[in-house]
C-alpha cells in the first residue's frame, strides 16, 4: 500500500523534509522509523511497490529485536514469523549431506539472551519489510514515495537535492532536505554519486539460490527437531558452503551454495546438486533460480558532507550467519538518534562523524573476525581431516568445533571501545570491534546489559529518549548537579534511580551514563562525584554537542 502525503514546504523551512531516504529495505525502513518517533520529517523514496518476495535476511539477532521493540513493532513482527511459535529457529552444522552422522548445533543466538532485553526471532525479509511498512504507516511525519528509484543527488551548504524518478510512467521530481541516506544496496547510487570509493574482494565464486518446495525434505529432517537452518561442509568446496534454510515448516526452503562459473538456469542439474547436498533423493519443485557474486564489500567512509550511506550500500558480504540485515539496522538505529541530534539543535559535526568512526571498523572487524575467518577455518579444518583417512582425528576435531561454536556466538559482541563518543581510561581504551564479550558489567562503548528494577519493570523501560543516567544508591545533590550541569551543555538526559539492591548490582557501577541506542556511554564506581568530575563525564558528550 502506498502511503504518500502530498509534499510541502514552508517559508520558515523550504524544505520538503528533513532527511530524504534513499531505499526502503529494511534498514531504509528502520531508520525512518528512529527518525519519525524523535519528530523528524523524512521521505523514504523506494523503487518497489512491495516487498520482494525472496526469503533472504531471516536471522535477526537479540539486539536486532531490541530495535523493532524501540520502534513499537516487536509484538507485530514475532506474529508474522513464518515458523511456528512453538517450533524452535535454532542451526545445524553437518559434514558431507543434511543426513550426514557427523553434526552440531550452530550459531545459536538465543545463548546470548541474558545479555539482551528481547529474544532472537527468525523470518524472511519480506515478511520484515511488511512489518516495517506497516509501523512508517502509523507516522505522520514520514511521507512514502514507493515505485519511485533516486537518480541523481547534489549537496550544498544548505542541504541537499534528490532527483527521482517513478518507475511506472517516468514522473520526474526533485526533493529536498538537509541530509540524505542512502539504503540503496550494494549498488548504491548514493554512495557512488557521493564519491564513496570501497574496498573490495571477490573470491570468484558464482553462488547460486535456489527457493523450492519439499515436502519429503521436511520429513527427512525430523531428526532434527527445532532446527531451522542448515550448514553443510563439504570437501571439494574448500569452505565455502551449501546453506538449507526453511521459509515455512513443512514445504518451501531456500537453498545458497557454489556453482560453476557460466551456470544459469538452464545449463545446470539443480534437482542433482540438491540430493547430494541432502545425501537422498527427494521430491522438489522450484520455485526461483537467482544468482550472486561471493564477495566482500566495504565503503571507504559512511560520510560525505550532508550524505550518508548504510546497510548493504555501507557494507556488504556473502549471507553466512545473517550478519548483513543484523548490522544494517545497527547502523540504522545508530545514524538515526545522531541525525535528529542534529536536526534538533543539540548534535555536532563530531557527532554525525562518530556514526563513521563506530559503524565502519564494526563491519571490517565483523568480516575479518567472524565472516572470513569462518570460510578459512572450514577451509583448513577440511582439508586437515577426512573421515576416511583418519577417524579417530577427524571425530576429535569435529567436538572441538562444536565447542567453538558456542564461543563464536559468545564472542560476537561490537562494541565502540575507543569511541569519541565514549569515555575511558586511556589504559583501558580499545577500538571499535564486533569482537568482544558479553558481561553483565556496565562498560564505556558496550550495550547496556538487561536488569529488572524492584518494580518488576526492566530498566529499558526507564531509558529516555536522549542519554540516561542510571543512578544506583546515589545521593539526591549529586542528581541535581548533573541535571543542571548537562542543561547548561544543552544535553536532553532522564535521570533513573535506584537503590543499591537487585540485578542493577549486576553493573558493578553506582552511575552509568547510557546513550539513546543503549550504550554505555560512561560509568562511575562512586555515588558521590563532584562538580569538576562531572564537568569532566560530561566532556564525552560535550565533543558531539553544540
């Protein structure tokens, strides 16, 4: 449905929004909901009228659902799961087939979740984009432009122009707003016409998707009860993977995997390739055969002046471990607070420019850390051991994996250590980073652990919509210093008490200074704190506000 507002401007504000959104996936979507319930005017300009009916994106992590529930979609989202709600959305690595004697449980996100207030969900993009839809509908102040694709963006001193096209009849407009985001994909128009060089690296892998219909696959999947997406390790592919993943429970799935360079639809056994990759035959019946290129991508920078680039226009790399939707919406939820910082009077330069310095290192870690470093390890792990060769070597190797499965899940934990916009000590500071550890410690650059107050109500709850202050057995003088000393830097801060009893215990700080996307901006171990040591807390933010 589409959910245009005619578009206008005023004397005081010529404009026709604030920010203009280039691409209305799911990240595009996110970020115009951050915006519209912080009172910012935007324009999301998407090229399809509906979402794309192809069942890719589907992991989203326990911090990815911590978002949908900030942008008041959470409950809606986990009714549209496509699974059932009883049936469990857990992973399996396995060697040779599907129906191989050698498997584990893999990458099992819901391991994490006392570190996080919601639980992990699992179901395919579209089914998200509809959700996200649905919730940008319910915003007055964000105006949808679906069936219409930007071509051209300029930026001067005093904003920037989008030139856009509608698909269906070649309409052409031009729109403008103070900043623009591109959401465009990998191929992003904004990111090129913003002059946003990338690195690239392509390992020359043609992979192919396939979405197809099996009843019989389901049935020989039995065996593995509340599992819902399947890695197969096979020799001859030296790492790389073929990847089952169910749309439905019981008929349709989506399957990703090598294949020759010069296949298409049409030259290739893709019936074949899915029985040995199942190790039995079964009844298929295709639905889409699409194809992509198994490559890395990342921007130089996230910024350009008054543009802006995330999700797969940042960042892009091939669909193992559902990274790619995780990480955009981290970008979305973390542009968005800045930009309306900025827009609202209160945000600087040098906080628009954190966005760049927290979000970019992230991804280059959560490639070389997580994403390459897993096809290396599968790599060497094949060839080192074979079944056939060796046994007794190759069985002790696999429960050893099986244990670093459970530690990856542990370690993937981006952080903003070494951030501007955290404080540290210098002995202490790291860098940005997915790799970390989950604490229940309240930690300067980390997510803010759950803890439930004495009320029952967890402390998300009471998080405000600028940064929060968290205090924990803390004197009331000392409040009301802060409360003054951040009016005067013109800071929006809720200050959040509670007694020094409970699970806030569990952050081993008496003061913890929380940003508006729940990290952890600073932390005191003292509840009495004077005027100059304020001041100097305050100095974390000061660097990011006007």
């Amino acid at each position: 449905m589409q959910t245009n507002r005619p578009l206008s401007t005023t004397s005081q504000n010529p404009h026709d929004a604030d920010v203009i959104i280039a691409g209305g996936g799911p990240v595009g979507m996110g970020l115009a909901i951050e915006l519209g319930q912080r009172g910012v005017r935007c324009i999301v300009v998407e090229r399809y009228d509906k979402p794309q009916p192809i069942p890719k994106g589907q992991n989203l992590t326990t911090r990815t659902m911590e978002h949908f529930h900030a942008w008041g979609a959470e409950k809606q989202l986990r009714a549209a799961r496509t699974i059932p709600p009883g049936y469990g959305i857990g992973g399996l690595t396995t060697y040779g087939t599907l129906l191989s004697p050698y498997y584990y449980d893999w990458l099992q996100r819901e391991l994490v979740k006392p570190y996080y207030s919601q639980s992990n969900e699992r179901l395919p993009q579209y089914a998200t984009e509809a959700v996200l839809r649905q919730r940008v509908s319910e915003l007055p102040n964000v105006q949808t432009m679906y069936g219409w694709e930007a071509d051209t963006v300029a930026q001067d001193e005093a904003g920037v122009s989008v030139s856009i096209t509608e698909r269906s009849n070649q309409n052409k407009r031009v729109l403008r707003a103070a900043y623009v985001v591109g959401s465009d994909g990998a191929r992003s128009r904004v990111r090129e016409q913003a002059g946003i060089s990338q690195s690239r690296t392509s390992d020359d892998r043609l992979m192919v998707l396939l979405v197809f219909r099996s009843t019989g696959l389901h049935k020989l999947l039995e065996r593995y009860p509340d599992k819902a997406f399947y890695n197969v390790l096979h020799p001859g592919l030296k790492g790389y993977w073929k990847f089952f993943g169910r749309v439905d429970l019981g008929s349709t799935w989506f399957f990703h995997a090598p294949v020759p360079i010069g296949t298409t639809a049409d030259n290739f056994d893709f019936h074949a390739y899915l029985e040995e990759a199942v190790g039995a035959p079964i009844d298929i019946e295709l639905q889409h055969v699409g194809f992509w290129d198994l490559r890395f991508m990342l921007a130089d920078a996230y910024r350009n002046g008054r543009m802006f680039i995330a999700g797969d226009a940042a960042h892009s790399h091939p669909p193992y471990g559902g990274y790619g939707i995780n990480s955009g919406l981290e970008d979305a939820r973390n542009l968005g607070w800045k930009l309306a910082a900025s827009l609202q009077g209160w945000g600087s330069e040098g906080l628009l420019d954190s966005y760049d310095a927290e979000r970019r290192p992230v991804f280059r870690s959560t490639i070389d850390d997580f994403i390459a470093k897993s096809i290396e390890n599968d790599r060497s792990f094949l060839d080192s051991h074979d079944p056939e060769r060796d046994r007794g070597a190759f069985e002790k190797a696999w429960r050893e994996r099986a244990v670093g499965a459970v530690g990856e899940v542990h370690a993937f934990e981006p952080n903003y250590e070494g951030s501007p916009g955290v404080s540290s000590h210098a002995a202490t500071k790291g860098a940005c980073s997915a790799k970390g550890s989950h604490l229940f410690d309240a930690r300067p650059g980390h997510h803010l652990a759950p803890a439930k107050l004495l009320s029952g109500e967890n402390i998300f709850e009471a998080l405000g919509a600028g940064f929060t202050l968290l205090a924990i057995g803390v004197p009331q003088p000392t409040l009301d210093r802060f409360r003054s000393l951040a009016a005067e830097q013109n800071l929006p801060l809720t200050i959040c008490t509670a007694p020094p009893e409970g699970e806030v215990l569990r952050y081993r700080a008496a003061l913890v200074l929380v940003r508006p996307d729940e990290f952890v901006a600073w932390v005191g171990n003292t509840p009495d704190i004077s005027d100059a040591e304020i001041r100097e807390v305050l100095q974390v933010v000061q660097a990011c506000v006007n």
